[in-house]
C-alpha cells in the first residue's frame, strides 16, 4: 500500500474574527492563496504538479461563495489546469480535506495534493449560511424539542461530566500560558506566514488571539455566555458556566498541508515530515453535538493497534474547554500531552481553516519533542468527529 506523507504544513497568524481585527480587511481568498503560494515556494514546486487542491470552509456565503478553492487556486497564481474543491464538515472541514487528500494518495488517484482551509469571521459571520433557513419537516419530527447551538451544546458536557467553573477557568487561562510561551520560544516560527493586511505598514506576523496575562481569576469575573430565559427554562439542570473565555474566539485564518506519496517526495528530492498512520470519522449525539471526539478517538485507536499512552501528544480542538476536559477524562490521557503548546482557546478557531492548523502545530510538536505518534481529534458541527494519527518520520 502506498504511504502518504506530509512534506510541510503552513498557516497564517490568527486575526480576530471581528471588524478591526489585524486580518478582517483581507478578502478570504487572498488569505487562502497566501498559503497556497507559500507551500510551493518554500519546496521549489510547480502549480501544474498539483493533481488537486482541497480546501475547507464552513460559510460558503458572501466572499466565501462560488468554490473558494478554486478561486484561491486561481489568485495564487496556480497553472489553470489544477482543480481545486471546497469541503464543509463544519469545524473540521480542513481535517476532512487533509483525509481525503492522504486517502487520495494511498488510494493511487493522487500524487501530490494540497489541502488546507480558510475563514474570515470577521467578513463572514458564522451562521451567515443558515441564517434564513427553517428546519426541515424530518429533522423536527425527529428532535421535537429542537437542538441547540454549540454553546449550550458545551454547557451540556460541562454538566455530565462536573466540569466545575473553577476546571474550565483554568484550563482556558493555561492554553493562552502555553500559546505564549510556545511563540516565546519560536514554536510557531517555521509554520507562520506573515500576511501584510490591506492599509497596514507591517505584516501581520503573530496570533491576535493569544493573550500572554490571562489567569483564572480574571476569566472567573466573566459572565455566561450562552444563557437565556427560554434555553434556562428548557434546561434548569444548568448553573450555567461557560463564558466568552473558555470559548474559542471567533478568528481569521488559513492553513494548508503538502501531502504526497513517500514514492513522489523520493524522486522529487523532498524529506518527509510525517506520514498519514490511521484515520477516523463518526457522528454522534447532535444534542451534545461537540462530544464526537471521544468514540471517534476509541475507534482509531482500535483501528490503529495504538493505546491512548503510545500517543506522544494529543490535539483536541479547543472549541470549549469543557470538550478537551470530557475528552481527557473518558479516554484517561495524560493532561500534558494535550495541546501542548495550547489550543483553540488560545490560537482562534478560524473553523474551516482549524483542521490543518492543528495538524501542523502537531507535526511541530513531535519534531520538537521527539515524539512518534500524535494524535488530532476535532468537534464538528451536527454531532460528528473526525479522528487522524500521524507518525514521525
């Protein structure tokens, strides 16, 4: 069986997802092509070596519409020739693309592919899509009482597993600690491109979402998020706990992975960094909704032959810091080996660009480490999880 390989990962700063943030005045298909053009530039490729471009993203709407992969193909300058599609499996649409694209290879359709994701929040509000649409007949019969959106989905997991305030305070304060110290020692450095924004003298050259000072304490004086009188009289079990500070913030991003076939990497002279070892997707409860990534990690590991302490790191999407939380308490995993170098909380969740930016933080990580196995497992809009382990070359 052919091996899929990672030859490089690359990714934007993360911007604040709001008008005025340090990327909002830059058009999501510019940011997408950035990483495009740097992925080929920094491994001496061609475009017209390139048998696809997959790209994720949530908001197919506004300046996210008509197949923004192909656009950002054609804004990198690309050869015409390379096709390019846009995937939405919610907020791990770039994990998906990467999927498909290592799956591709081994599978023999591909030999070289790029997969990646954007989404500029500031300029595409999350929930632009869906804004005006009315739930389908099947689905209202089927959830009478309706669902929810994610924040009461995370108060809910918060809940089942007695996730205290106090837990999800300082979990979320420890991922911004762990960001800074991680840009602090150049962690970040080999992966960012710097984007020079529309009207701004210098290129935007670190996370906008990180915040060195954070600390429990002043994440405590926060006020709950996502509490209303209908959704507290529909749920009274709640105490209602999770705030805008353990809550990923809303963010503008790119990211983008090379992969190809270790046969392909070989003769083009290019040294992997890691290759593709198992993947994963499940659905699950769309009530809970962010909890799919506890049976789709006990699936892969089941699939790979691999336990939970044969993995050297673990990144969980830091969507809510009560899903980590659950995820590490069902699965026993060790609380250092999970985002070590912090999360989503921390680094935004540009969420159909947050799959691929996982995944290179991971590949950093083992590099820096030492470490052979990392796993990446993410939470996906509608109850669903993808789950991939890559191994160190």
């Amino acid at each position: 069986m052919r091996e899929a390989v990672i030859v490089d990962v690359v990714r934007t700063p993360s911007g604040r997802g709001k008008p005025g943030g340090a990327l909002s005045g830059v058009h999501p298909v510019d940011l997408a092509a950035g990483v495009l053009t740097g992925l080929l530039e920094r491994n001496g490729l061609e475009s017209r070596h390139i048998d696809d471009v997959l790209m994720g993203c949530v908001s197919q709407i506004g300046d996210q519409a008509m197949n923004i992969g192909r656009q950002a193909v054609l804004a990198a300058g690309f050869d015409e020739t390379v096709p390019a599609t846009t995937i939405d499996r919610q907020c791990g649409s770039s994990q998906q693309a990467a999927h498909f694209a290592a799956q591709g290879v081994i599978a023999g359709a591909y030999d070289i592919v790029i997969a990646g994701g954007v989404e500029s929040m500031s300029r595409v509000p999350l929930g632009s899509a869906w804004q005006d649409t009315t739930l389908p007949a099947g689905l209202a019969a089927r959830y009478p009482e309706g669902l929810v959106n994610q924040g009461v989905s995370a108060e809910l997991i918060a809940d089942r597993w007695h996730l205290s305030r106090e837990q999800l305070d300082s979990f979320s304060a420890e991922s911004h600690r762990r960001a800074a110290d991680a840009w602090t020692h150049g962690r970040f450095d080999s992966q960012v491109l710097p984007v020079l924004a529309p009207g701004s003298p210098d290129a935007v050259a670190f996370d906008e979402t990180v915040r060195a000072g954070t600390t429990a304490e002043a994440l405590g004086g926060l006020n709950p998020a996502f509490r209303t009188d209908e959704l507290a009289a529909r749920f009274p079990e709640l105490d209602w706990r999770i705030t805008a500070g353990s809550s990923s913030p809303l963010t503008d991003a790119a990211s983008a992975v090379l992969i190809m076939s270790a046969e392909k990497a070989g003769e083009l002279g290019l040294e992997p960094r890691a290759r593709f070892h198992s993947f994963a997707i499940v659905g699950d409860d769309p009530l809970f909704m962010l909890t799919g990534p506890i049976p789709a990690t006990r699936r892969i590991l089941e699939r790979s032959g691999l336990s939970i302490d044969d993995l050297d790191a673990y990144e969980v999407n830091e969507a809510f810091a009560s899903v980590p939380l659950a995820w590490a308490e069902e699965l026993g995993a060790d609380p250092e080996k999970l985002n070590p170098w912090g999360g989503a909380i921390a680094l935004g969740h540009a969420v159909g660009a947050s799959g691929t930016r996982l995944l290179g933080t991971l590949v950093a990580y083992l590099e820096a480490s030492g470490g052979r196995y990392g796993l990446q497992t993410m939470c996906e809009g509608g109850g669903m999880a993808n789950a991939t382990i890559i191994e160190r070359v």
